[in-house]
C-alpha cells in the first residue's frame, strides 16, 4: 500500500510509537488550534475536514517526534507547540497559495 493510503495508526505501528495515551482527534485539535486565526474558516467548507485530516497526517508521518509529543495528556510544552505552530502555518501558508486562498 502507498504512504498516502495508510492510516495514523499505521504511522504508529511503523514507528513502534504507542497510541495509548489521547485519541488521534485530540492530538490533531491541539495541533489544528495553532493554525492562525480564521485560517481554518477560509478553507471552502465540502474541503475543509479532508484538508485538515491531510494536513494532520502529513505532520504525523514527518515529524513523528512531535507528533508524539501532540499524543500525550495535556498541555503541548512550549517548544513543541512553537515548531508546530511554525510548520502547520507554513503548510497552510503553502496549500492556501497554491488554491489561491486569500
């Protein structure tokens, strides 16, 4: 099966990661609330929960580490949260450019 195809949780088992700790959804709405303000709502709506999931599964699959990290109970320490902040604002920066959303 292709990388795209594969599931977080599949992401995990390669990684030897343990998912034991917050759901996938938890993780992902502590990573998608550093997005900027408003960000989010420009997305057009029939789009926007698949891009999200994407954006969520492509920073799973290339920063396991702090994607771990966003898997523990709490609060993100600040360096983490701060890398994150930086690499999802730079991915939707990019996909907002490249479907021409202002």
């Amino acid at each position: 099966d292709s990388v795209a195809s594969r599931g977080l949780g599949d992401v995990y088992k390669r990684q030897g990661l343990s998912t034991a700790v917050v759901s996938n959804k938890q993780a992902a709405d502590k990573i998608l609330a550093l997005v900027p303000e408003g960000w989010i709502e420009k997305i057009p709506f029939f789009v926007r929960k698949h891009s999200t999931t994407k954006t969520i599964e492509r920073i799973a699959e290339q920063y396991p580490e702090l994607y771990a990290v966003a898997k523990k109970e709490g609060e993100l320490p600040e360096k983490e949260r701060e890398e994150l902040r930086k690499i999802i604002t730079d991915i939707f920066s990019e996909k907002m450019e490249k479907h021409n959303i202002k």
